[in-house]
C-alpha cells in the first residue's frame, strides 16, 4: 500500500504548487518581520559600558523652576539637555541666553504641549516646524532632538520627526518630578534606577515644584556611583541607540 503523507508520493503538479505556497508563506514572514523590525521608534537609551548619563530637563511653562536648576548645573559643572517649547521660547528669551550661555543642549519639546498622534503626519510637520523656528530666532540654535510633548507618539509621528530631520528622545529613568511625588522619592528613583547609557527625564516647568530641591542630592549621588554627566547628542555618539 503506497504511502499518502510522504512528500515524495505527492504528484508532481501538486509539489510544485505546494512548493510555491510554502515559498510566498515563507516570504511574507520575512516581509513581516522585516517591517515589524524597522518600525520607527524613539530612542530610549544607548548601549554602552561606559558610567556615562545624560540628565535632561523639559520646559514649558513658567519662569521659576528654571533658573534655580540652571544655577545647580551651573554650580556642579554638568551640561545637560533642554527640551524646550516653541511659546515658551519667544516668551523667555533670557533664560533661553541663560541655557545657551552655560553650553547646555538645546532641544525641542514642540510647539503646542499636545499628543502628537492626534494629528496628521503633516500637521506633526507644522508642530516640529514652527517650534524649530522659534528656536532658532531666540537662540541662533537649528534644534535637530526633539522630546515630544507627554512623551506621547506613534509610529507615523516619528517617521514625520525623521523626515523633518530630528531624531525622537525618549527616557529609560523617569524621575516623576512632573507628579510632584516628593523631593525623597524623585532622589531614590533617579538613584536607583540609573544605569550606563541612561537617558533621565526631569523637568523646569514651574508646575515640577520638586526639582530643584531634588537635583542637588540626584546629582551628588550620580557622581557618587562613579557617573559623567554628558548630553544626549553626545551620548548618541557613544554607543548603539537602543528604542
């Protein structure tokens, strides 16, 4: 009795036609795969051994909270990254000199502080853009990070950030000062969860009222575990962007 499941019992017209199958199966896969793989993200962090962290900071509202952690970085030599907002730019100019001045990165953090993925891909273009001109007329700076508002995106917002030739930050250490959650626990938490090649999200807005008293000690703690403070371009250099 003749074997009806070996392959090789199969008439031939029928292994062709099973051959061709299995081959546009196997290749939608990879097509699938490959598409999955690419899918366009921020970054988070990068990969490197080296005890390196960049601290950045997102402002968009008030004029209270940003000098005083100015002044903290200022006092302990750290440059950091600015993630800033396009209003809040032409309506701070001078701390906007301030953070030139002090050689930190200058970001951007949008126009409008909405969730980019409500918006078209050519509307998130608009966004990007008229915040990058508010930069560039306040602090002769042509912004290419951008941080976005709420964190919040999706993949057709950062492939309207690459095509407006930024690269999209991320974090890997929330340091929840915008949740006002206490000056101790923004400290343990930026403390603890540090780690080489860690992007850490603080805040400069007048509603973080927390910062400022939690910075000093996040910072000494930082160096304590043998940690460089650098920027996030400067990181980017460093090692593999890790999304």
């Amino acid at each position: 009795m003749p074997r009806i499941f070996g392959f090789y019992e199969i008439h031939p017209r029928a292994r062709i036609t099973l051959a061709g199958i299995l081959a546009l199966f196997i290749l939608a896969s990879s097509v699938v795969y490959v598409q999955a793989y690419h899918k366009e993200k921020p970054v988070y962090q990068v990969k490197t051994e080296r005890k390196v962290v960049a601290l950045t900071f997102d402002i968009s509202w008030g004029n209270k909270t940003p000098m005083p952690v100015i002044e903290i970085l200022k006092e302990n030599g750290i440059k950091s990254t600015f993630f800033l907002s396009g209003p809040w730019v032409k309506e701070y100019p001078d701390i906007v000199a301030s953070i030139k001045k002090d050689g930190h990165e200058i970001g951007s953090h949008g126009y409008r502080h909405i969730n980019l993925s409500n918006l078209s891909e050519s509307e998130i273009k608009d966004e990007i853009q008229k915040a990058h001109k508010n930069i560039y007329e306040v602090a002769g700076v042509n912004a290419n990070l951008i941080r976005t508002p709420n964190g919040d995106y999706k993949e057709h917002v950062i492939k309207a950030v690459h095509n407006s030739n930024y690269e999209a930050i991320q974090w890997s250490v929330d340091s929840l000062d915008w949740m006002n959650p206490g000056v101790n626990t923004i400290i343990e938490r930026v403390s603890k969860k540090a780690h080489p090649g860690a992007i850490i999200l603080m805040h400069a807005s007048d509603t973080c009222k927390q910062t400022s008293d939690a910075l000093p000690e996040v910072i000494k703690n930082l160096k304590k575990q043998g940690y460089e403070f650098i920027t996030v371009s400067e990181l980017l250099k460093m090692g593999e962007k890790e999304n």
